[in-house]
C-alpha cells in the first residue's frame, strides 16, 4: 500500500516541477521579448541611411497642390519657399506639416527616385519597404528625425534676396559669424577647422512638425511607456504658464592661451563646462588651456514651461486629474494662456538630470512634452478669422428670417424654452460696449455685469454653461467652491526655483473675456467684497509677501443666485430675499428676476418643448438659427469693427428719462439703489445694442431698447413690490382673498393689536382659509396701510 506520505510527496515534488517549468516560460518569454526588441531597433536602425536621403529629397522637391497660390521665386516647391523666408528672417519655425510627408511618401511608393536607388545601393523592394515603414518611424522616433529634418533644411537654404528683413538681428549675428571664420581661418593657416560650427550657432530657425489629421487625439493617462520618445497628440487644459526666459542651446568659449574659439552644445536642461581646451596647439604645448565664457557669441532661444491637466470630460469616477509639463520655445511661446483649452502635439521625453539627481531618483523617471504645435479649442476675440465672408453669408440669411437681435438671442442655448430678454442680455454681455479712456487717463469700462436671480430649476447654470461654451475666454465657478483669493490672486512659491510668484485667480484668467458665477448668494460676504474692484476699477491690488502690483480683470462678471429662502416668495420684501449688500448690487448693470410662472398655458408649452428634446427630434427651436461656431465668429466680428457713441438726440432722451427714474425711486423707496452706475449702465446697453447692428452711433431706438432692458431687469427688481397685489389672481382667488380680509377686520378691531402668528393659525383653523391666502391678505393690508407692524410681531389695525 501507498502511504498519505508518499502520495503527498510526489503531490509536492509535482507541484515544484511544475512551478519551475512556469519560471522557465516566464524567462523564455522574457528573452524572446527582448530579443524581438532589439530585432525591430535593428532593423529601424538599418533603415535611417535611407530616411535620411528621403527627407533631403522632401525638403528639396516637394509640391502643393494647384488649389494654393505658388511662390514667385520656387513657384510650388512648398519648403523651398519657406527656407527663403527663414533665410531673409521673416520666419523662425518651419513646421514640417506630416500630411505632406504622407503624400510624398505614397507617390515615392508607387515610383522610387532612380537616383536614389543608385546612390543607396539597395534593391527596389526594400527601398520601397523602407517608405512604407517612414510615417510610422518619424512618430515613434520622432527627436532623430527631426534632426534629419533640420540637416536637409541646413543643406537646401537658399542664400538671401531682396526681401531680407533689416529689422531683425541679422545684421550683429552676422558681424560675429565674419569674426568667427576669420578667426578660424586665422588658426587653421589655411587648413580646414578642427571645430567646425554648430549648424545651430549658423541658422536662425528651428525644425517642428506638424501632427497628421488622421493623429489618434490621447487622453493623458494613455500616455505609456510604449510612447517615450514618440510624437504624442492629446487634448489637455492649461493650468500655469511660466515667464518666458533665455535658453543657451550653444556655448562658445575663448581659450586665452591658444586663442582659439571651443562650441558646446547643449541638448538636456543642464551641462558641464569644460575645464580644459580641446584645441589641436593646446594638446601639442601640453597646456590645459585658460577657457573663458563668451556670452556675447552663445546661441539663446526664447523657453517657456507650462502646466497642463487633462480635461474634466477625461477624468474617470472618483478621479483626480492628472498633469504634466510642457515645454515651448521659440514662437510656441507667449501662444496660450492660464484657462485656455488646447490640443498639444510634441515628443514625450524624460528630463536629462545630473547623475547626482538621477543616482537619487533611481530608475523613474520625470516626463515632460517637446511642444512641437499648439492648437486651440476657441480661438479669442482679436485673432484673424478665414471663414469671414461665410459667417456673414450665415448672418445675412439670418437678417433676412427676420430680427437679427432676436434670432442671434435664440441662438443662444435654444434647448431652453422661454427666457428671451434674459438671452437678449446675454448677448449684449458676450457683445460689451466700447471702453473709454479719458484725457487724464481715467478709463470707463465696456464690459457689462449681468445677475440673474430666481427658483430653482429655470435654468440659470445652463445658461452660464452656454455662454462659457459660445466665448472664446471664459471661466466658470461657483460661489461656494470659491474663495476671495481664488477670484483674484494668490501669492505661491515655485518647487522648483523656490520664487515667489502671483498666481491669476478665476478674474485674472478670465481677463477679455466673461467670468460666471454660479450660486452666487452662497459665496461668503468677505469673498464677495474681494470683488469690488475687480467689477468696477477692473483691476486687482495687490500687496503680499513683498510684491506690489496690480493685475487687469477685464472682464464681465455673469452671476447666478438664488433668494435667501429658496424660492422667491411674493409676500416677503425684494430686499429681505436679496441676501446681498448695496455695494455689490449697484455694480450689476442688469439684474433678472427668473422665475417659475404657474401657468397652465405656458407649462403645456414647455412640456411640449422638453418632450420634443429629449425624443431627438431636429427643430428650428431646437437648433437655433445660427450655431455656436457661427455667433462666436459674429460676436467677433462686431467687437473688432465698430466702436458706437451716443447721438445727440439719443442722449437728451436718455437724460429725461433717468431724471424721470430717480424720481420715481426717491418717493417710493426702492430697494434697489438707482445711481449714477445704472445710467452708464443704460449707456453701455445701448452702445452693445449698437455694436450688435454695427452701426457707428447709437441712436433713440438703441436707447430705448436700452431702456426697456434695463426696465425688466433692474427696475423690474426694483418695483416688484409695488406691483399691484393680486394682479396676476384669478377670480376666484380674489373672492377668497376679500373673504379672507373680512375675518381679519371682524378678529382685529379698529385700533386693535394682534400677534400675526396667531393670527394665521386663527385664519387656518378656524376660517378654513389656506395658510398662503392668509398670508397674502395679511401682506395686502400692510400694503395698503390698513394693518401696521408693531414690536413683538404684533399688527395693529389702523383706527
């Protein structure tokens, strides 16, 4: 018999057997990994010889197509021209845009150059093969090819025309480059250089590429180890820009012994200077040479860092955005802004750090981006635009349907009903009005501020969202998720050179643009008072930690707020529900009242419109007359183009009416202040109403437009509670109500004192009457003076 011991011994003896065969395989599959790895490096590494030949002939030969405007000098040759433009200093990038490289590789596919074939050696199958596998290899490699782009780009520029720029620097980098051949011709006694100049220290312009269209578009947590190196394309937000700062690309030295010239290039973020002379005459003396830094004939480059994070859409559940940092130089620089959202193409690379660094940091390594091309989501207000006489083809069909000012209103978030002279407003706050400056300097602003104000669910957040999609700089927030210092500025120290910097808050980033606020009565009294200035002087002081300065928040500010209690309560005082300071309220040019009408035809209507919504059916109402892409392009189009100013006669109507207003507030006691702010506030409606027509002046109808704004936004605030009580009442609402104050009279007696608390439950329980009827009859008389509060909450009715 077998025993249990035996059985679990060969178990266990199988089990090693078992484990150690699995630990063969996972070293087999190592090694062949790795030998597969160094099996492609090889072969892509026989390949440059060939890429190398075939990016010259690119740059020297390729053609656009018959649709562009050719050259009058290299006629189609694409980058012929573009080298004579960096030679005479009118360009200092040339993007080697990858679509072409694409196109010229499928026609060098189909028939290789016969010259190529012989200069190379190589049989017509594998040059052809070597083609096809180019695209793949400059994306994945991309650094060495770039250098192969920029030696090609060397070889073929063309000397210089009667176009060169004098403005530039040409003309002192010339006098050092004839300085520095005839020191080395000095030095080589005829002979050729031992050093010969770095093709840096000659050229001007710098080598980038330009991502295909076809360019899968990478999340950053796509970014892999598998892309080290390679030429990545991923959508990401700016989150901190950097100030822009010399770079040395090239140092130069001058041996005091030997007199000689010593290049150093600089490839990595750090280098180490030589400590002796390389020089041929130093070696022969055996001398180590007297080097000396020459900042005079060093090669700079304007360099930049950024913070970029990826965007909110790209965040998982539960996740934190991710961040990297991004490297321009050259004329990527000064190109985008804290807040902007953009599209960043460049090689995925780690830092180069001394080994003192990177003996600490082991084997991880720090990743950044080479920026090699930059394009932006929105394009601002100021930059030149192709697609101009199509957006105003779009915009006169739009002037044909009708009202211009009304259908560009609609445009904006029509998926929601209703709300028009709301959306009138904010088009007139995506529009502003023209900023003055004065002869003394004062300076008046254009841009106009917007609070709406209501119940839940009208839609207020959605159309601060639209907005901030339709302009081209915005941002967005929310009261209780900002600070003061998050709004304006916040003094921080830099990790990695430890200076003390400012950093924009949420105003400073949106400065020429439009900041919204959500949940605006949630933001704390101190923060909201941090705002003050920024909304009217539209600058920021600032005094921290040693620095002293102030930054611009040119913007308007678009606020969302809901009453103190919720909901707006018709029976409560305006300025009881406004839970905000005069100071802030006065700053506001317009103010809506949104609220949730019971109306039993406008529901329907509603219902109908979110039911036609959300079954995807494509409508007029639900589309908009002009799209997103359209109103932007239109917006811009009429902040560039005209700056009105008030008539004559526009303005003596205007006077009269103002002079009508205050009035009107000063007898009956509003509650909102009507002040010197709210004329220029009418004015700049005006102006903005005169912008959207571009028209040169604003006239009475602007005006009075102007005016009819301002009346059913501020001064509709301002009077709602004198507007007639029980107006809006049907007829058996109104009987209920004379029902109701006729108990009041026979509980209260002339003279009479009565706690009003009890006097509703006395109304509910014992009259039957409903506790919001109660309360508005009570409300109805202190209106009309016939029941007075007294202290303790008591009402006594007036004898």
């Amino acid at each position: 018999q077998v025993s249990n011991l035996d059985i679990e011994s060969g178990l266990l003896s199988e089990n090693s057997c078992d484990s150690e065969r699995g630990a063969m395989a996972g070293n087999a599959t190592r090694e062949s990994v790795s030998k597969n790895a160094l099996v492609i490096a090889r072969e892509a590494a026989g390949r440059f010889a060939q890429h190398k030949e075939i990016c010259k002939k690119f740059v020297r030969s390729f053609e656009i197509g018959r649709e562009n405007q050719p050259d009058f000098k290299f006629g189609r040759r694409k980058y012929k021209a573009l080298l004579q433009r960096a030679a005479n200093h009118h360009l200092e990038t040339i993007f080697v845009d990858l679509n072409d490289v694409e196109a010229f590789l499928s026609q060098e596919i189909q028939d290789p150059d016969p010259l190529l074939l012989e200069s190379l050696q190589v049989p017509k199958v594998q040059l052809q093969q070597s083609i096809e596998l180019m695209m793949v290899d400059i994306e994945e490699n991309a650094l060495r090819y770039m250098k192969y782009f920029y030696e090609a780009c060397d070889a073929e520029l063309p000397e210089r025309d009667a176009n060169f720029n004098p403005q530039s620097s040409a003309l002192a980098r010339d006098a050092v480059h004839q300085w520095r051949e005839r020191q080395l011709a000095q030095q080589s006694g005829g002979q050729p250089p031992a050093a010969a100049i770095p093709v840096r220290l000659k050229n001007n312009f710098d080598v980038r590429f330009q991502p295909r269209d076809s360019a899968k578009v990478l999340k950053m947590r796509d970014l892999s180890a598998g892309k080290v190196g390679a030429l990545v394309k991923l959508d990401c937000l700016v989150a901190r820009v950097s100030q822009v700062k010399p770079k040395v690309e090239v140092v130069t030295y001058h041996c005091e012994v030997c007199g000689a010239e010593i290049f150093q290039s600089v490839e990595s973020e750090r280098y180490t200077p030589p400590k002796e002379c390389p020089s041929q005459r130093c070696r022969d003396n055996k001398q180590a040479g007297k080097l000396r830094h020459n900042i005079r004939t060093c090669k700079f480059v304007k360099y930049q860092e950024m913070r970029v994070q990826e965007l909110s859409s790209h965040v998982p559940v539960g996740g934190v955005p991710r961040s990297i940092n991004v490297v321009l130089s050259g004329d990527l620089t000064r190109t985008v802004l804290p807040g902007d959202a953009i599209t960043v193409t460049g090689v995925y690379t780690p830092y180069q750090l001394p080994w003192f660094l990177a003996r600490a940091n082991g084997t991880m390594q720090e990743m950044f981006i080479d920026a090699h091309s930059i394009r932006k989501h929105k394009n601002g207000y100021s930059d030149q635009d192709q697609d101009e006489q199509k957006t105003m083809r779009k915009v006169g069909d739009a002037w044909q349907k009708g009202n211009l000012y009304e259908n560009c209103a609609k445009s904006i978030a029509p998926e929601i009903f209703g709300h028009l002279d709301v959306k009138k407003a904010l088009l007139l706050v995506l529009i502003g009005a023209f900023k003055k400056t004065m002869q003394d300097g004062m300076k008046i602003r254009g841009d106009i501020h917007c609070l709406m104000m209501g119940d839940p669910g009208v839609a207020k957040s959605q159309l601060l969202k639209q907005v901030v999609n339709i302009a081209p700089r915005s941002v967005y927030t929310t009261g209780k998720g900002s600070s003061g210092v998050g709004l304006t500025a916040s003094v921080v120290r830099d990790p990695m050179t430890s200076e003390v910097s400012l950093e924009g808050g949420a105003l400073v980033l949106a400065d020429m643009g439009i900041c919204c606020i959500d949940e605006f009565d949630k933001m704390d009294v101190k923060d909201r008072v941090a705002i003050h200035e920024a909304m009217e002087q539209q600058t920021i002081s600032i005094a921290k930690a040693g620095i002293t300065t102030m930054l611009n928040t040119r913007c308007s500010v678009l606020a969302a707020a809901n009453p103190r209690f919720g909901t707006y309560d018709d029976l409560v005082n305006t300025a009881d529900q406004m839970d905000f300071e005069t100071t802030i309220l006065s700053r506001f040019d317009m103010m809506f009242l949104v609220r949730d009408v019971r109306d039993p035809d406008r529901d329907y209507m509603l219902a109908k419109h979110m039911t036609t919504l959300h079954k995807g059916e494509a409508t007029e109402e639900r589309e908009g007359p002009l799209s997103v892409l359209e109103l932007r392009k239109y917006i811009a189009y009429c902040r560039s183009r005209c700056s009105p100013r008030l008539t004559a006669e526009a303005a003596e109507v205007l006077k009269n009416h103002y002079v009508t207003i205050r009035q009107a507030m000063k007898q009956d006691k509003a509650t909102i202040p009507i002040t010197v702010r709210q004329l220029e506030a009418i004015i700049r409606i005006s102006e903005s109403l005169a912008k959207m027509q571009l028209r040169e002046d604003a006239d009475i109808g602007h005006v009075e437009e102007a005016l009819r704004m301002f009346t059913v936004s501020t001064l509709d605030s301002a009077n709602r509670d004198r507007g007639g009580i029980g107006q809006n009442l049907t007829d058996e609402a109104r009987e209920d109500q004379h029902r109701t104050e006729e108990m009041i009279r026979r509980l209260v007696p002339r003279g009479g004192r009565k706690n009003k608390f009890q006097l509703e439950s006395l109304l509910v329980s014992a009259g039957g009457v409903d506790e919001t009827a109660a309360r508005r009859a009570i409300y109805s008389m202190l209106m009309r003076g016939e029941l007075q509060e007294r202290a303790n909450n008591t009402l006594q009715r007036s004898g």
